[in-house]
C-alpha cells in the first residue's frame, strides 16, 4: 500500500526527513551540500510549484547591507513532513 503524500501549502512547517536519492549539480553550486545541511531541519514552505515541489529557503544571508543571499531547495512532499504549527524554526 502507498502511504499519501500530505498536500502542503505555503507558511506550513515542514522537516525534512530524506535527501532525495537522485540530486543533480551539473551546476556545480553545491546542491547536495545544501540537502545535508537540510536534513532534520524545519522550514516555513515558501513556494508550491505546479508538480507539488516545495521551496524551502535553508539559509539567508546577507553579507552586506546592500546585499541579501539564500540558499533554497525544492523538495518533493515525500521527503519531507509535516510539523505542528507551535514548533520553532
């Protein structure tokens, strides 16, 4: 039997359970490290996209006053679950 996938919507808290099996960095940005760093965290979901994939922001930066920086992830709900809305990023 499939477990359901949760329907998640932007503000809800999500921790992210699994580093999907097949990450690309053809880029060359450091995608897997981004993951790991992830991995057990909780995050306000930012965006869905039409296929279901959540953007989560993992880290924001802002070196300079006139300069802000973020590492994002988008994420399939299955990696992933849902935190209670009393938890603390």
């Amino acid at each position: 039997m499939v477990k359901p996938t949760p329907n998640f919507k932007v503000g809800d808290l999500v921790r992210v359970v699994k580093i999907p099996p097949a990450l690309s960095d053809s880029a060359g940005i450091g995608t897997s490290e981004v993951f790991e760093r992830a991995l057990g965290k909780t995050f306000r979901v930012d965006t869905v996209d039409q296929h279901g994939h959540l953007e989560l922001v993992v880290e924001d930066r802002r070196p300079s006053q006139n300069t802000y920086e973020s590492d994002t992830i988008w994420i399939e709900p299955e990696f992933v679950e849902p935190v209670s809305s009393n938890a603390t990023i």
